[in-house]
C-alpha cells in the first residue's frame, strides 16, 4: 500500500468515527429530550374569533348568513366543530349511508363552509342519533370524550365568542343531536379555561417527539350565543341580536342569504333534491332558488340568537362583538344555586325535561330558566312523560301521580308507587296523541299527592306536527 493511499484511508476512517460520534450524540440528545427548541407561543393561524359547535354536517346553515357577514366584511375568524358526521341522516344523492354516507358529507360540510372562507373545520367522534332525547344522544356519543375533545378546539382556537344549539326542548325538529351539541359547548365554555379540567391538554411537553402532553392553554371565551331549530323562533325575541340576511355584503355586492345559499348548496345528500344545490353552484341565487332551500329548513330568516352567557358588559340584543374585551379574561368559574325543592319528598320531572332545569341552574342559564318544557309529537304518536319521585324519609311513602289531559289526548292511568326510605322512583305517563294535526300547543298537566298533599304540578306543552325528528319514548 502506498504511502498516499493509507493517508487517505486514514482521513476516511477519522471522518467515519465524527459521523458516528455525531449521530449518536444528535440520537441521544433527540432521545433524551435534552436542548430541543420548544416554541412559546400557540399557532395563530387556529385563532378563531368565533367557534361554532354544532351536531352534523348542515347544522351551519342556520347561521350561515351571519357567518358569511363576520367573514367577509368583518374579516372575523371562525371555526366549526361537528361532533358528529350525520351518519343517521337521509341520502337524496346516492346509495351510501350509516358511516360511508358519514364520509360523504364530511365533506359537504368542508365544501359549504370554504365558499364562506372557513377552513378550521372539525368532526368528532358522536354517532348521529335521530330522536328528540338529549340524553339519548349523550349516551350514544360517547359524551365524556366529545367533551373533552371540544374543550381541546376551545383551547387551541381561543374563540372570544362561543356559538350553539339551544340546550332546551322545542316544538320543532328538537333534534337530540342538535340539543346534545349545545350541551356540551355550554359545559365546554364553563370548563376550557379550568386548569382542572382535562390537565394533561395544558402540560408543556418534555419530549422532541411528545405524544401526551399538549401544551395548551386554558381559555374562558366572553360570549355564549345559541340558536334554534324550533318552528316558531319568536322566543328568542328579545334575547339576542338579529341580523337581516338580506342587506348586501360590500365586498362581495350580493346578499349575505346569496352567500349562505351558495355555501348551502354544497349538502346535495341532505336536500330532498340535489338540483337545488346543482342550480345555485350553477349561479341560479334568484329568489326561487333561495325559497327552495329554506323549504328544505335551510337558510332561516332572519339569523336569531340568544345571549346564554356574557362575560363582558353587553346587552342582550346588541351586536355578537359588543363590549368584548381585546385582551383575555380571566377564568370566570360558575357558582350555581342549589335546587330549590330539597324537600323531605321531591317530585320533579324526569327525561329531558327534567334535565335542562337542573343544567341550566348548574351553568347558571338564568334566561333559558323561562324555558316551558314543550315538544312536538306526530299524530298517534305515544309522548312518554317520566316523574322523578325522591323519599329521603326513613319510612316509605305512598304516591300517587295523575294527568290531565287535552282534548283527543289518552293515557293509562299511573298506579300509585311505593317509594322506599333514601330512594327514588321514576313512574312514566305514557299520553298519545289525537290523529289531528294541530299548531296549538296543547297542555298535558301532571300532578302528584301523597296522605292528601300536593307534592307537584307541572304541564308539558305539546304540538301535533307532521314532522319532528324522532319521539321521547
Ligand atoms: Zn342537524
């Protein structure tokens, strides 16, 4: 071997040994977490000004005139979760439903809402279930987890303003899906800026590559707004700003209900024919075209909301964006009252109903507290009403629960129930419907007595209607 080559191989092997010696170090500083960049400040392109959660994929176009408005003249950020995909929903288009029909409109959802320039989209992992039970809907979700990953999107969008469903019954498609979702954004907006809550979100990570630790932020957004799917919107009167979908947008020279119907028209699956939607993505934004999407329930005019909770100085009708603060606020903990009828013997209602009078005390919804529990049933139809019977005597208690019931309405009559010492009973009227339709709400009074005494009164007020999305049975 020449003296020139072993020289060579000589470099050759130093310039190995400094590779090797730097891999392993650059391994185990990787490894070991030692010295890695870790970045202080959130990811703003994900601010959001406002965050809307909402059930499925359409779900939006109940707002969407507004969203159009904020986005393109008030170059307002939004967001939108759907904590489900709508795999329950009906097909007008093609043959896929349950989960596939869930990957189709998944993106219905992203086409509609980036003709309205939003692009933070998210789809969690709810089940569509079609009934009128919020419980229902909370039970299939799973809940736990939608909760938790809606208090995430919170957290990493940082919205000053939250918008919903109306947690609360209605006369209307009332659909459980829609009420669970404000549910959960009412709890989500309580819980984000806890640093109790969900903590691993808000653990700085320790690891080049973390797969725990999220490195969130809590965050209390200012401003609680929701909207309906009632068939009548007049209660919200009052409680809320309006906004007129159709003054005309200055930067794009047509109306806002254009805009919204150009976005709408995306749900071709979800309309009872996707020539709607063909027609306006054809440039057909005529009035005729526009009245055929809110028949099919999209599109309704004008936007109403209702303040359910304000952090800042704002009145209840005046703009979304009044008096919010330009700078964070400070985690704004509820404190709710306790129950009222802590009595010895405590009858109240049970399902739903009896649910949303205990959540809007915790979330201190003192406006919604106006509430009247109501729904719509079809005809015939069975509108099961559950009594919630609570003894914390140390003797058994008899009681009796009857009903008075409307014109054309039947029902069994309830046995009186046995109700043990520190135990509770829940006893069902189970009331059908007369075969008429009608408007008008009707009142199916309850009443419970035990030795003589009234222990309840309360009436549910129903409508008979053509179409709801599913009973409480
Ligand atoms: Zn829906």
């Amino acid at each position: 071997m020449s003296a020139v080559r072993c020289k060579r191989n000589r470099l050759r092997t130093y310039l190995m040994n400094r590779c090797r010696t730097f891999y392993l170090l650059a391994w185990i500083t990787l490894s070991c977490g030692i010295a890695f960049a870790q970045i202080s400040t959130p990811d703003d392109r994900y601010k959001a000004d406002i965050l809307v959660v909402v059930a499925h994929p359409d779900d939006d176009t109940i707002v969407s005139s507004y969203l159009a408005r904020g986005v393109f003249d008030q170059h307002k950020r939004v967001a939108v979760v759907y904590c489900t995909r709508g795999d329950s929903g009906s097909n007008s288009t093609g043959r896929e439903r349950a989960k596939a029909l869930g990957l189709v409109r998944e993106i219905e959802g992203r086409k509609a809402l980036s003709r309205l320039g939003i692009t933070n989209v998210w789809y969690l992992d709810g089940r569509d279930t079609a009934s009128q039970d919020v419980l229902l809907s909370l039970a299939t979700w799973p809940s736990a987890s939608v909760l938790e990953q809606v208090v995430r999107i919170v957290r990493l969008t940082r919205p000053e303003v939250v918008f919903t469903w109306l947690p609360g019954s209605v006369a209307g498609e009332n659909h459980g899906d829609h009420q669970a979702a404000g549910v959960t954004a009412t709890e989500a907006f309580d819980m984000a800026g806890n640093p109790t809550m969900f903590p691993s979100q808000l653990v700085a990570p320790i690891r080049q590559f973390e797969n725990a630790f999220e490195g969130l932020t809590p965050w209390q957004p200012q401003k609680l707004y929701y909207f309906t799917d009632a068939f009548d919107t007049a209660f919200f009167k009052g409680h809320g700003p309006e906004y007129d979908g159709n003054q005309t947008s200055p930067s794009r020279k047509v109306t806002y209900l254009q805009l919204a119907a150009q976005s709408a028209a995306a749900y071709y699956t979800q309309l009872p024919d996707p020539n709607i939607g063909k027609r306006i993505e054809n440039g057909d934004v005529s009035a005729a075209a526009i009245a055929d999407m809110e028949k099919a329930g999209y599109l309704p005019e004008p936007v109403r909301l209702w303040l359910g909770k304000s952090h800042v100085e704002s009145g209840a009708t005046e703009d979304v964006f009044q008096g919010l603060s330009s700078t964070p606020i400070v985690f704004a903990p509820v404190s709710p009252v306790p129950a009222e009828s802590e009595g010895k013997l405590a009858v109240q209602f049970g399902g739903p109903f009896g649910f949303y009078r205990n959540f809007w005390r915790a979330h201190e919804l003192k406006s919604l507290e106006t509430l009247r529990p109501e729904i719509a049933v079809e005809p015939r139809d069975t509108l099961t009403i559950p009594v919630v019977i609570a003894n914390s005597n140390n003797t058994p208690v008899e009681v009796t629960v009857a009903a008075e019931l409307p014109s054309g309405w039947s029902a069994s009559p309830i046995s009186p129930v046995s109700v043990f010492p520190h135990s509770q009973s829940t006893v069902l009227l189970r009331a059908i419907a007369p075969s008429q339709l009608s408007e008008k709400f009707a009142e199916i009074k309850l009443r419970a007595d035990s030795q003589g005494k009234i222990l309840f009164q309360d009436s549910v007020f129903v409508q008979v209607s053509a179409y709801v999305a599913g009973q409480v049975k």
